[in-house]
C-alpha cells in the first residue's frame, strides 16, 4: 500500500516521466501499446528491419507439425507498424505451452506475404529461435519454444 502511495506521488510530483521510468511494479517492462503483463504474453523483437514502412505481421501456431506455417494451423495474427532497425511488440498465447512465431514484414501492407518468381519469398520474414532455412522451410520443433506466463523472443528478419 505504501509502495503505490509513494508511486502515486512520484506521478503527481513528475508528470514529465514517463510510466516506465518510475518504480511501478504493475507497468510493464516492455514499451508497446500491445504490453499489458497479461497472463502467457510473448515479447517479441524483430530485428533487421530495414524500413520503417508497412507491417510487421506475427502468426502464433501449436506444437504441431500439421498446418505450421499454414493460415489453417494458425492460432492468432496480429500486424504492427514496422519500425526499423527494430520492431517490439507482444502477442499473447491462449494457454501455457509451447508455440511457434512466424513473421514478415508487409512492405507494401497489402496483408498478404509477397512471393516472387518460383514461390520464393519477395517480403523479409523469419520464425522463432531463427533456425537455418535452406531449400525448405522449417520443422515446427526447430522454431518451439515455452510459454509459461511470460517468453521473450528474438526474431531476425532475413530476405
């Protein structure tokens, strides 16, 4: 109670800081408006932006091997504005678990990921834990990783 009444003051007292610069437990520790602490929230950070144009398009999928990288095994979408070098946002998973991310940047936000002469990606994109993607796309154990109240992810743009 204390805590909360010296943070009020502070707030009062220095309207000029911002949120995260005082000493709330409750604010979250990751800056977008995406972030609220909520229960099996994911940070993510893409980086390799190159522009900051379009969206930056995140699809949240199961540990399952059938309909990963699929719009049919797709649990939740969510698009942001890109911001380069480096695009943070949070989505959040429906139960603990383990789950896979994929992202592009929609340079265009068209709202669909560009592809180009044989198939092949025309936006950057990437997936979780960044494995090597080489002739194929890869296997949904190579992009898994927990969720257990709060995970925090790195994806790197290639392409």
């Amino acid at each position: 109670m204390m805590r909360k009444a010296i943070v009020a003051t502070a707030a009062l007292a220095a309207p000029h800081l911002p949120m995260a610069a005082m000493a709330d437990d409750t604010a979250p520790a990751f800056k977008h408006v995406s972030c609220t602490g909520g229960a099996n929230e994911i940070r993510v950070t893409i980086s390799n932006v190159k522009d900051s144009v379009g969206l930056i398009v995140a699809d949240l999928y199961p540990n399952k091997e059938e309909g990963f990288l699929h719009s049919v095994g797709r649990l939740k979408q969510v698009a942001f504005a890109a911001k380069a070098p480096q695009t943070t946002f949070c989505m959040y998973a429906p139960a603990k678990g383990k789950y896979a991310v994929s992202v592009y940047h929609d340079k265009n936000a068209n709202k669909d990921f560009d592809k180009g002469a044989f198939g092949l990606p025309a936006e950057p994109y990437g997936v979780s834990n960044n494995p090597p993607m080489r002739m194929a796309a890869p296997k949904v154990d190579e992009a898994v990783f927990d969720v257990d109240d709060v995970a925090a992810i790195d994806i790197r743009l290639r392409g």
